[in-house]
C-alpha cells in the first residue's frame, strides 16, 4: 500500500490562509495554496491523522489519487484508469463516486463524469484483482469515498479521509436555531488578536450554543479539535491505527492545563445559555466557561483590554428586520463605553455600521454556510 500522499484540505472560501498557517504550524510539509485557493500538503499515514485531529479552519482532507487533463470521457475514462488505484483500494471495499463537480470545462454533465469514473475504476481494480471482466467487484468492506472535481479541463481525483465534515468537533449535541460551524467560528477567532494575550476577557454576548466560546478556550488551551470523534482513514485496513493513538496521545500532552481564561457566554434565552453549558462540559469545559442569561443591553463592566465576539440575529426575514436594526443600534450604545475593548461582529447586514453607529476599522467578508457576511471589525484603544 502507499506510505506517501499528495494531499488537499479544502475549506470555505476566505480561511484557505488560515489552513494553510494551521498546517506550517504542525510541521507539515510543502504546504501551499493554488490559484484556486486550494490548499495543497505532502505527507504519510502521521500527516493524515496529525491534519485530521489537529486542522480547526478545513472542512476536510483528501487524498489526491491524480490529476490530468481530459476533453472527451475517453481521456476521463482512461487517465482514471491508468491511476494507481490498487495502492489505495483493497480487494472488497466500497468505493463509491460519491461526488463530480465540473466548472468551464468540456465535460461538463456531472453524472456522467460519475459514472465514467466509477467504470474505469472498477475495470482497474478487476485486472489488479485478477477479476473476470463483467462480473462486478465486491463492494461490501470499508468505505473510500471518491470525488472528482473538473475545472476547465482539468481534473481532480481524490479520496476523502476525513468522514464527516471535521466542522463537527463531537461536542455540539445541541445547536439551536442557528448556529455557527465550529470552523468558521475558530477562523473568527483566530482573525481576532485574542490569542496573542488569551488571558484577557473573551465574551460572547449571544452565545447561543456556545460555538464561540468553547472554540476560543480549546484554541488558548491547545486543545485538538478532533479529539473526540471518528474518521473515515481509521476505517482504511491499511491504516495502522497505532498511528493515530500516537498523534492523540502527543495531542494530550500539549494541552495547556495551567493556563487561566476569562471567557463568558450570555443570551438572552435561557433554554441556549443550558445548551451552551451542556456542550461546553462535552468539551471538558465546564470550568473553564461561564455562561449566563443576560441581555447583551445590560452588559457593562470595569475590565480593560478585552475582546468581545458576536454572532447577533441577522433579520434575514423580512418581520425580523426592525427588531434586528434596533438591536444593533442598542449593541452600539451599550459597547460604545468599552473603549479598550476590540469588537468583532458577523452578521449579513450590509448597514450594519450605520445602524451600530460607528465605523468598523476593518471589515472582513466570510461566508457563513452559503450566507455572504461580513466580520465587522473594532479595534481598541491602546491601554497607555
Ligand atoms: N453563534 C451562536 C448562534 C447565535 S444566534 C451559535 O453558534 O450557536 C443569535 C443569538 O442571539 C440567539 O441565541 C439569540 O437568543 C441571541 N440574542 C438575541 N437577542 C439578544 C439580546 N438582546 N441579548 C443577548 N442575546 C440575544
């Protein structure tokens, strides 16, 4: 079986350089983003759990089985074929198209790309099989999802080791209306300069599930995102599950348990603020957060040189607007006092700066699922 891959971790659009900083920083190797803002990796078996447990800001990480031009689906068909695919498949496992995506290319109907690519691999794996043509393989072991991605003429064939989307951390059992993905929420945080000095105040004051709060503490805290949850590579046979104990068990020992946080949650809506505690002591967090019901309007407080995040209502719908133009409004006088404080604030409005009633002094765009936001950003005041 392989030992060397050519990998790819994807992500929303805007947190490519935020991966790709995340990846330097564990030591990985020939990291680099594309003119397609993907960001590529080289690595081993270590490299694929060490990415998997470790990445905050990705959506995934993938195996690059090749890539190569292709006009016609005789060109698809045979350059997928011509792939190394019994290095990575073994006799017996699923190995479903799962996904084809094709932009400005020639190819361009995405279930026949699908179905082209899943024959050539089949026809590959009964000659390295020494299979009879015409019977199908089995397909009854474990899984490797296959997705191939064409964009003018060129195509992408990868295999997902990651399972589900590594924005599910394993500890939101709850998530309420509508919560932020745990990776954008770490993204937020990490554009943020709370980390530069995490012993300051972090608050939240629309906590909902908490999302904020619980990233920010396992950010200061060194704690791996993906310690509580499963992967697909660990269903891989040729994955040496000893590997990845390995990687969790160096995780834990980097965990910084002396480190004292200052982190808050509140919302105004006590059944969210219970969610939030029930998710942050999921995380092992319970002592480290607190949460409250509050308004954010009767927020006030004498600390200094704190960094305040918020997710408020957006008013998408229509009835909602009013109420939601007033709550910026009363977000803007209410933090106006906090003047060494920094405030970041993501929300759809593009009037959100006339209603808070003050400038941001840099604005960030982002998307929240498929929803373009923007990060509203204010820096304090230099305590002198
Ligand atoms: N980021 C959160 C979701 C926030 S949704 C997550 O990932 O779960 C916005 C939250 O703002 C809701 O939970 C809502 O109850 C809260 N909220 C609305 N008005 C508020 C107010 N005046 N004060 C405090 N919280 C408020």
């Amino acid at each position: 079986m392989k030992k060397n891959f050519k990998l790819m971790a994807t992500a929303s659009a805007g947190l490519e350089s935020l991966v790709a900083k995340e990846l330097r920083n564990l030591d990985i190797q020939n990291v680099s983003i594309d003119d397609r803002s993907r960001v590529f990796f080289d690595g081993d078996l270590a490299t694929i759990a060490k990415a998997n447990l470790w990445l905050r800001t990705a959506d995934r990480v993938k195996i690059v089985v090749g890539e190569f031009r292709a006009k016609t689906f005789d060109d698809l068909f045979e350059a997928v074929y011509a792939l190394d695919w019994e290095a990575l498949i073994p006799f017996g496992c699923k190995f479903p198209v799962s996904k084809a995506k094709s932009v400005k290319s020639t190819l361009h109907n995405e279930p026949s790309v699908q179905a082209i690519t899943k024959k050539a691999i089949v026809k590959k794996l009964q000659t390295a099989y020494h299979r009879p043509e015409g019977i199908p393989i089995p397909e009854n072991g474990a899984k490797f999802s296959v997705e191939v991605a064409i964009h003018k003429d060129m195509v992408t064939v990868t295999i997902d080791t990651t399972g589900e989307s590594l924005f599910k951390r394993g500890y939101r059992e709850e998530k309420g209306e509508a919560p932020l993905k745990e990776n954008m929420a770490a993204a937020i945080i990490m554009f943020t300069n709370w980390l530069a000095n995490p012993k300051r105040p972090f608050i939240d004051p629309t906590c909902g599930s908490g999302t904020f709060t619980i990233e920010a503490a396992m950010l200061a805290l060194n704690m791996a995102p993906g310690m509580n949850r499963d992967f697909a590579f660990l269903a891989f046979p040729w994955f040496d599950e000893a590997i990845f104990k390995q990687e969790k068990a160096l995780a834990q020992k980097q965990v910084k348990t002396d480190l004292e946080l200052d982190i808050q949650g509140f919302d105004i809506d006590g059944k969210m603020v219970e969610i939030a505690k029930r998710n942050a002591l999921a995380a092992g967090l319970a002592d480290v957060i607190k949460y409250k019901q509050m308004r954010l309007q009767d927020f006030n407080t004498i600390a200094l040189d704190g960094v305040l995040v918020s997710n408020p209502p957006y008013g998408v719908r229509l009835e909602d607007e009013e109420k939601v133009i007033q709550l910026y409004g009363e977000m803007g006088q209410t933090f106006a006092s906090l003047e060494t404080w920094s405030k970041y604030i993501l929300t759809s409005d593009v009037e959100f700066e006339r209603h808070y009633g003050q400038k941001a002094t840099k604005k960030r765009k982002l998307y929240n699922g498929t929803l373009r936001t923007d990060l509203y950003m204010y820096f304090g005041k230099r305590i002198k």
